[in-house]
C-alpha cells in the first residue's frame, strides 16, 4: 500500500472523523433507544481514574511543595551528550500528576517522534518522600530498554533539587532539577565513576510551560513520522 500525500488542514481531517464517529453514535443510539448524553463506563479506565488524585496528602505537608510545584505538562528541548562530544537534540513533554490519594507523584518523560524514531519514547518515575531519611525517593522506568533506577535526594535551595543514586564500581548517577520558577527550569543528567570526584555532563533538557504551540510542534512531528505529510513545509 502506498502511502497518501495528505494536503488537507489539520482541522478538516479531525472534522471528518468526529462526523464518522458521530453518525455511528447517534445511528447506535436510534437502534437501541439509548440515551447518547449518558456516560458509558469503560472498567479498562478505572486503574487510571484511581491512579490520580487531585493534589497532595495532609500528611506531607510542607515537603509536598519540592516536587509539588512541578505538577503540570512541560515540553522540553533535550541534548543529550555522548562520550565524544556529539549532541542530540530532540523534543519531548515532561507530565508530572499527583497520584495515589496524594502521596506520591508520578511523571512521564517523553520523546517525540522524529526522522530518526518513528515512534515515541515513554520512560516514567514513581516519587515519594520518606519520613524516616527525610529525603523523597525515585524510582525511575525505562520499559524499552529495560532499565530501573532508583535515586535519593531533597531540594536545595529555593530553585533547586538534588537526587543521586549509588551505583556500582563507584559509579553515581546526579539529577538536578535547577533554575526553578513557575513557567520553566532545567533538567541536568550526570554520571560521576569516580565516587563524585568528577562529573560527565550526559543530558541536558529545558523545560517550559505546556503551551498551545508545544502542542502544535508535537502534532507536526507526529504527521512526519507517520508519514501523512513529506515535508515540515507542507503544513
């Protein structure tokens, strides 16, 4: 099968589907006398709808507000940095939420689409303060490539968080979240293997406040991986 050049608005190709959609809704509804306005329940959402919650649990109190003021979607500009000096530049979102009644926070790191990955990347982070360290917990997902890792750490300053993680042979992994304020701040991955004497810079990515054009770079991105349009220009 080929694939079709799409000239088309990105407007026009939503309206034709919500009228599809729509005219087998109300086409169900007429055969069966159900109302269409009334909600039908998907049990395969309840994990979701359980999964979140509205905001953070009385009992964190003030340490609620070291990850806290991060909940919300954030897209990223990210450069990643090899051994030999190489940058990668991609874009992602960063979505953080409040989950479990309140105590504990879980975000998702993505990747977008791009010409070198058709698909997206999806990693997640499960975080929690510890009343007996004193210090929130990460445990971060890399379903992928199969990774796990779990990092430790508190806020330093007003604008900053730092979480380490001890791995093997004197190895130890330092995110920072730096530069805090309401509407961004940055994200920097490094890797010490000499038990933090030195430090490699492996990542950097800055963040800013979802916003209506972060949307539309994303919904470009996922017509060019998906083949529907040649080139950036067409749209």
């Amino acid at each position: 099968m080929k694939h079709v050049r799409w000239r088309g608005t990105a407007a026009g190709l939503v309206a034709s589907g919500l009228l599809v959609w729509a005219s087998l809704v109300i086409g169900h509804a007429a055969a069966t006398g159900k109302d269409t306005n009334a909600p039908v329940p998907d049990p395969r959402m309840d994990m979701g709808a359980e999964l979140r919650a509205a905001g953070p649990h009385p009992s964190l109190g003030e340490h609620a507000r070291v990850f806290g003021r991060l909940v919300g979607t954030w897209d990223g500009d990210y450069i990643e940095f090899s051994r030999d000096g190489k940058q990668t530049h991609s874009s992602g979102e960063w979505i953080f939420g409040w989950v479990m009644d309140g105590r504990a926070i879980q975000d998702l790191f993505i990747i977008h689409p791009s010409a070198a990955r058709k698909e997206r990347y999806i990693g997640t982070a499960l975080r929690y303060f510890d009343p007996k360290s004193g210090t929130w917990s990460v445990t971060f997902i890399d379903p992928e490539y199969g990774g796990v890792q779990t990092l430790t750490g508190d806020a330093v300053g007003d604008d900053r968080i730092v979480l380490l993680s001890q791995e093997r042979d004197g190895k130890v992994s330092r995110w920072s979240f730096e530069d805090i304020r309401p509407d961004s701040w940055v994200f920097r991955d490094e890797l010490s293997i000499d038990s933090g004497k030195t430090w490699r810079l492996k990542e950097v990515d800055r963040m800013k406040r979802h916003s209506a054009a972060g949307t539309a770079r994303a919904y470009r991105q996922w017509l060019l991986a998906a083949r529907m349009i040649e080139t950036p220009g067409n749209i």
